[in-house]
C-alpha cells in the first residue's frame, strides 16, 4: 500500500500501524484484517465523520461496535477525525446507556444495527442521533483530503467508571497518556509482531481496549477477537497452538478452570499441553485468588502474571515477565511510572510492611473527569492520583489490601459503586431503606449483596423478594451490579453519626454463608 494521506497521521497509533500494512491486524467472525484494511477503513470512518468540517475538536462521538474490525475501524476513526471515543457497553440496560451519552454530550453515536433495539430509546432521550456503522465505513477514502492532525495532548478517551459518589463518571485520557500507558507495557510484557493474542474482554474498559488490543496493534501483532466468552471456544483456542497471549479476568480463569474439570479425562491432557505453549498470560481488574493461582499452574504450567491498574491510571504495578511472580502480589512499579504508599491523612510515606494508601505518578495519568472540576482536583495531591485502594509492600512486591471506600465493590472484574445500586433498589416500593456491600466470594471475587428493611406492608420470603429486586434492577443496571444475595432486616446497623456501618452488613452475609455450610 502506497504512502497516502490515509496512512500518515499525527496519531502515533496510525504510525505504528503503517509499518505493518501486510501483516494481520485483527481475526474477528468474518476474517482475517490486514492492517491495510484497518488503516483505510479508519479513514473512511474519519472522513464520514468529519462531512465538510477539517476537525472534529474533540468532539464526544459514542459507538456500540461487536468485537472485531469493525470496533477497531470506528475506534481509530473517531480519533482520525480529532474526536474523542466513547465506547458503551452492549451489556448496560437502557437507564445506564442513556447516562453516559447524555453526560458525555456526545450528539452522534456509532451503532451496529444489531444494537439499534438497545441503544434507540437511550439515544433519543439524550438528544443524540444514530450512525450506522455500516454507513460510517462508507466514507470516500479516494478523497483527497488531509485529516486533522491530532497533538498528543488532545482529549481521545472517555471511559466511564464507578465511584463512591454514585453514578458513572468519565474517566478522559488523552492521546499522549495512552501512548505512554502502551509503551510502557510493549516494554514490560514483551509484545512483538509475532504475537497473537485471544481476545475475550470487554470493550469498554481499559484492560480489553488498552492491555489487549491497542498494545497488539502498536507491535504489529495479530489480535483475535472472540464475539463472547465461551470456555469450550476459549480451550480450544488456548490449546491449538496459535496464540502465544491470553489476558482475563480471575472469573474468566475461574470459569476456565471449572471447564477443564468438566471436561472428559482424556481431553484434558491435550487442552493443557497446547495451553502451555502460550508466552503468556495475564489476570488483572481483580485479585487473584491464591487457589486458582495454584491450579491454573497445575493445569497449564503458567504461572499466571498478576498486575495492579485502574481506569485514571492505567497499569502501574506488575509482576514481572522475566522473574519470580508471587501469588497473591501485583509485582512491582512499572517502567516509567512512580508508585507510593501514604498514611491514612496522606502526609506520611508508610514504611516497609505498614500498609498505605497506594498513590501513582506518571506519564500515563488520565487528564480529568469529565465535567466534574472539583472531583478531578480532589483525586490529586499534588501530581499524585490517589487510587483509594490500600497495600503493603513486602520484600519489594505490592500486596493489594482492599479499597478503603466499602461503597466500591470489585465483582467479577469490574468496579461497582454500592451507593448506585442502592438509589435504584431504593426506588422499589417494597423496599423501605437497603445497604449494599461487597462479600467475598470464589468466583467473582466479591459478590454484591444488599441488606433491606423491607416496606412495612410487604410480607413476601426473601427469595421471592430477591428475585423481584434482580428483576427491578436488571431492567436499570449492568447485569454485573444485580445483588446476588438478600437479607432481610428489622433495621441496618448504624454508628452514633446515623451513617450505615457496612462492615457489619458484611458479617451478616459472611455469617449467613456459615450458616448455609453447616446445614
């Protein structure tokens, strides 16, 4: 492919991407993609979005895109165009969607008609209008036209995430900290052309768009992207001897681990076989349980590599790709990226063992939260983002303690606020008041449970109210933040201020789970 004004950029994705124009970019349900063909079919993207306009200014521009080409053209697209990418969740109910559009104040959204159904009530009452992704790859890529250059310090990502304060908030990255968070994994984790990696993550959170796939598009590797997650699909791949990379989530290797236990005894020997030639493979977004540590190492012979993250930072602490990786520790700071543990009034570095609150620095550092000044300036001290998240370090490594806020849960990889889910279970009439918490749990790492003092007309068991309460919040929330356990309560627990003390709402649960084991 000749040198045109579709392959240069400011971007210095698109450079990157440039040197690999023959090489496969993405193996999705239709094909294989060269990333030839992802580089015009992002132009055509950009020049549909752009019209007669030179520059989008960092114009919000959300998209609800299946996994595949297709996502990563409109990605690029939007930042080709000068734009900042929004992506949804095909996931998140109507309620959810609505919010982010309408607070992103994005007025045009990319869409698969496959999710016209899901996203047409939400876009409507944001004021926003639909762009087909069919009609924004018809894009005249024979024009001769430049596109904007985009300066590194422009707006390119809103992410949103929950918080202690309720709703989802946008989470803005800009084009140079992207580019610094994907350098510095490149570096630590080894990423070459030759890679291949299953891609089986959500597209709207930083490890799925970030860890996965941009940094196997930087390096010219070939990224393969599964449209969901299905363990006998995932062994297959795993063991067939293609892919040398697989990043999850510890529910994914949880689910992972239970399919190969389900499996007949005499395939389990080849799925592990094949999966041992993988270079390797990452959990992330969630602690990892120790045990599945263990029988993931009897299974494959990895030793999977734990890192520490979140959506304001990216990645900044791992363990390492050459070198002793401890169960149970994110490993160390990453190149290029300062980590420090303060005391709890966050005017004292904490010594080795004592734990802290885990304060980063770096290039990678998001840009703000959208629209929300006061937030963004209360998450910095100084230029140190504080993660709200406590460790200790131990002979050098970061041991993950656990949030300080118990108003945020971390469920099956994905960060969840307790205060967001409790305002919509608050809404039913049967509830009178609730306390929503995080507990423990195997599989998802925590499990959200909610305590309700039940309206005073309403008589039904809990597992009929349960049931009805999940129903309530499926049609408002995420799947992912439905309580999946209840307890019905005269009253919550309250300390002398008034406020709700949630650690002993999670003993309520802990001590029910007790319970149920004894029979």
């Amino acid at each position: 492919m000749k040198e045109s004004l579709y392959t240069t950029s400011s971007l210095a994705m698109v450079r990157s991407a440039s040197r690999f124009e023959g090489r496969v970019a993405i193996v999705d349900r239709h094909g294989a993609h060269p990333y030839g063909d992802l580089l015009g079919a992002s132009a055509r993207v950009a020049d549909a979005l752009l019209g007669e306009r030179p520059d989008l200014l960092e114009e919000p521009v959300a998209f609800m895109v299946q996994p595949g080409v297709d996502y990563a053209s409109v990605l690029w697209g939007i930042w080709r165009a000068g734009g900042i990418a929004v992506p949804l969740c095909q996931e998140h109910p109507g309620p959810e969607l609505e919010h982010m559009v309408r607070d992103s104040g994005a007025r045009r959204v990319v869409c698969d008609a496959l999710f016209g159904e899901t996203l047409g009530t939400a876009v409507e009452a944001a004021g926003a209008r639909f762009l087909p992704t069919k009609e924004a790859k018809r894009g005249d890529a024979a024009r001769r036209r430049r596109l904007p250059d985009v300066e590194p310090f422009r707006r390119a990502l809103i992410l949103y995430t929950s918080g202690s304060t309720g709703r989802p908030k946008g989470v803005v990255s800009t084009h140079g900290s992207l580019t610094a968070q994907i350098e510095t994994l490149v570096e630590a984790w080894g990423w070459t052309a030759e890679d291949r990696i299953l891609h089986v993550l959500p597209l709207h959170h930083t490890h799925g768009i970030v860890n996965a796939l941009l940094c196997a598009l930087w390096s010219g590797a070939t990224c393969e992207m599964l449209p969901r997650f299905d363990p006998a699909v995932v062994w297959e791949r795993l063991s067939s001897g293609d892919v040398s990379v697989f990043m999850a989530v510890p529910t994914i290797y949880v689910k992972l681990i239970a399919g190969w236990e389900d499996t007949r005894a005499s395939e389990r020997a080849t799925l592990s076989r094949g999966a041992r030639d993988l270079r390797l493979m990452v959990s992330g977004s969630a602690a990892l349980p120790t045990h599945a540590f263990e029988k993931w190492l009897e299974i494959t012979g990895h030793e999977l590599l734990e890192r520490y993250g979140m959506t304001e930072i990216g990645m900044a602490i791992s363990n390492p790709l050459d070198g002793e990786r401890r169960p149970g520790y994110v490993g160390v700071p990453l190149p290029g990226v300062s980590v420090r543990l303060v005391d709890e009034e966050g005017g004292r570095i904490t010594e080795e063992g004592e734990p802290g609150r885990i304060q980063v620095r770096g290039p990678g550092l998001f840009l703000e939260y959208w629209k929300r000044l006061e937030e963004t300036r209360a998450a910095y001290q100084d230029a140190w983002f504080d993660t709200g998240d406590e460790a200790a370090v131990e002979g050098g490594y970061y041991r993950i303690l656990g949030r300080t806020s118990v108003d945020i849960i971390k469920t099956g990889g994905y960060k969840v606020s307790a205060l967001e889910i409790e305002n919509v279970l608050r809404g039913h009439p049967a509830i009178s008041d609730c306390a929503v918490v995080g507990v423990p749990d195997p599989e998802w790492g925590e499990r959200v449970c909610v305590a309700v003092v039940p309206a005073a007309a309403d008589e039904r068991e809990p597992g009929e109210l349960l049931e009805e309460l999940k129903a309530w919040t499926e049609e408002r929330l995420a799947s992912y933040k439905v309580p999946r356990d209840l307890r019905p309560v005269v009253e919550l627990p309250r300390n002398a201020m008034g406020k709700v003390t949630k650690p002993e709402v999670q003993q309520m649960f802990v001590s029910k789970g007790r319970a149920d084991a004894d029979g």
